[in-house]
C-alpha cells in the first residue's frame, strides 16, 4: 500500500512490532530448551558390537584355513571393505543426526522469536485460517517466502492477514512480519480457477525376450525343452497407480494506486473469503458492473432523445406553428425527465 492508504492498524502495531522484531534476535535461547544430540554411545556402540563379530569371523576362518596366505588374502580384503563400509555409514548417520538437530534447533529458536512478536500483535478470536501460496510479481504484500497457513479477519473495512507459527525456518521473513491488510475499497474482486483431474499412470510390463544363459543351463538340465522354456526371461509384473492433481486455487485482485496486483491461497480460502466480503466474489461485481453499463447506456439514450425532441420544438415554434409559451412548457416538462 502507499503511505497515504496505510491503514490506522499498521501504523499503530509498526512501532511495537519493529521493536518486538529486534528484540529476540538478542535474546539467549535457554539450554533447556535445545535439542540435544543424541547419545553418541548408542549408534557407535552398535556399530562396535558389529565391528567385534566381523574381527571374531574373519580371525575363525582365518585360523580355519590356518593362516595360510592363498586363503587368508581373499578374507583380509573382504574384511577391510567391510570395514570402512561400517566406518563410512556410521559417519553418514552421524551427520544426518547433527544436521537434524541443528535443524530442530533453529526452527525452536524460529518459533521462540515467532511468539515474541505474535504477544504485540492483536488478532481477533474470530479470525480463520487459510493457506498461503503466493504473491504477484511485485506485490507490496508478500505474506510469507512460501506455503504457509496465515490468519484472516476483517476489521474496520479492511480483509488483514497474519501468518501463522512458521512451519519451517524459512517460511518467514521475520525483517517484515506484520499485520498486513488491504482496504476492501480497493478490492478488486476474489475467485478462483483451476481443477483436480486423475491421472492413471501405469508402470512395469519390460522383460521379456531371450537369455542364451537360461538356454544353456535349461539345455543341461531338460535337453531341447528345457533350453527353449529356460530361454524366456521373466516379464516384469505391469502395476497401476491413480494419481491425483488438484490445481486448484483462490485469488484476490487488489489496486495499490493504480496497479493490479493478486494474493493466492487454497482452494479453502475461496468461502472464507465470502464470508468477509460476499460483495467482492467475481460474479457478484461482474453483475453490478453489467447492470451500470446498461443503465449508463439507457440514460444516454434516453438524453438523446429529449435532445432531439427540444430540435423539432424549437424548430415548431420557428415555424409558429407553437408560440413561446407552449414551447416553454414542453421543454420544461421534457428537461424534467433527465434531471
């Protein structure tokens, strides 16, 4: 919105929120409310419990063939692979289980810093909840960096959004998380497009053909037979899969100044929307805007006309065919008709 059509909600929250979104970012997280790592002990314990019965096997069949060289050689090397297999998956675990507590930890403190703003911020009990897909390219309002559920109210002619509690830590731009509100005066219209269609994707069904190994070893075992039906390599089992697609979508068009600019959310939205501003769904305004054109043409025509009557009055009364006052008179009573 432009400075002049700030609504008086923003302008009052702005101070309090700009402070409350500083505020946090100096703000300790409590120990006590980290995720810690997991145990250490406990994934490397059993990755050690499975390094001591591969040593234990690979000295048995090692002491089985007695040490010798020829034999011993070709367990060694399977025993190192093994090793650094075991080696090489418990490292991979253990980051995944860093990278997932760090992850924890950073939503936790998104969500912390989250509350701190939302106690400054006055959302009515009455407010819904919609999901938030996106904003129009250049949009002065952006409600969040990507899908996300946002509170919805109306308040003194105005449709307002808050977002909800992020669900990820980028879901939110914390530099510019307000009560956002657009003046139902300078709405457009809302509606919405799409559809959910189903797609049947089928799968599987290769294979098939020759094997000259299945022969062979079918000739073996069956002669002529055996070696034809050995010959047939497996077909792959066909499988069917129902797939949904659901594009559907609602979207409100919004005037800031002179520019259009749209907001999208679900498909949901579209009801709470006409319970807010049943006045703005598409239909709706599509009818009024209808109805003045006709009634703007009519008025024209109809001013048309009275003009070309007061012609051939004046022209009658030229002609003395009416005097003065007659014409006078019907003039007054047509002029009547347009005022």
């Amino acid at each position: 919105m432009t400075e002049e059509n700030k609504l008086p909600i923003e302008n009052l929250q702005q101070e309090e929120q700009s402070s409350a979104i500083d505020e946090p970012k100096t703000q300790p997280i409590q120990k006590q409310n980290m995720v810690k790592p997991a145990n250490p002990a406990s994934p490397a314990g059993v990755y050690f419990v499975m390094f001591a019965i591969l040593t234990a096997i690979f000295i048995w069949l090692s002491n089985a063939a007695k040490w010798e060289g020829v034999c011993v050689t070709p367990f060694f090397i399977v025993y190192i692979i093994l090793v650094f297999s075991m080696i090489s998956a418990y490292n991979q675990q253990n980051t995944a289980n860093e990278k997932a507590v760090a992850q924890a930890n950073a939503l936790r403190e998104a969500k912390e810093q989250y509350d701190e703003i939302r106690k400054q911020v006055s959302i009515p009990e009455t407010a819904k909840e919609i999901t938030y897909f996106k904003s129009s390219a250049k949009s002065p309002i952006e409600l969040a960096n990507k899908k996300q559920k946002v509170y919805i109210w109306k308040s003194d002619g105005n449709i307002c959004f808050f977002p909800f509690s992020p669900e990820t830590v980028d879901s939110i731009s914390f530099a510019t998380l307000k009560i956002n509100s657009v003046p139902v005066s300078q709405i457009e219209y809302f509606s919405k497009r799409g559809e959910v269609f189903r797609e049947n994707k089928i799968s599987g069904g290769g294979g098939g053909g020759s094997s000259i190994g299945g022969a062979v070893a079918g000739g073996l075992i069956a002669g002529e037979a055996g070696a034809v039906i050995g010959s047939r390599k497996k077909v792959n089992e066909i499988k069917s899969e129902l797939i949904t697609h659901d594009t559907r979508e609602t979207f409100l068009n919004y005037f800031d100044g002179n520019d259009r600019h749209s907001l999208f959310f679900d498909d949901n939205a579209f009801q709470r929307f006409n319970d807010l501003i049943p006045e703005k769904e598409f239909s709706i305004v599509n009818a009024i805007k209808s109805s003045e054109i006709i009634k703007n043409q009519a008025s024209a025509n109809s001013q048309k006309s009275v003009t070309d009557q007061l012609r051939e009055l004046a022209k009658l009364r030229d002609d003395g065919i009416i005097t003065e006052n007659e014409f006078n008179e019907k003039k007054k009573q047509l002029l009547d008709k347009i005022s």
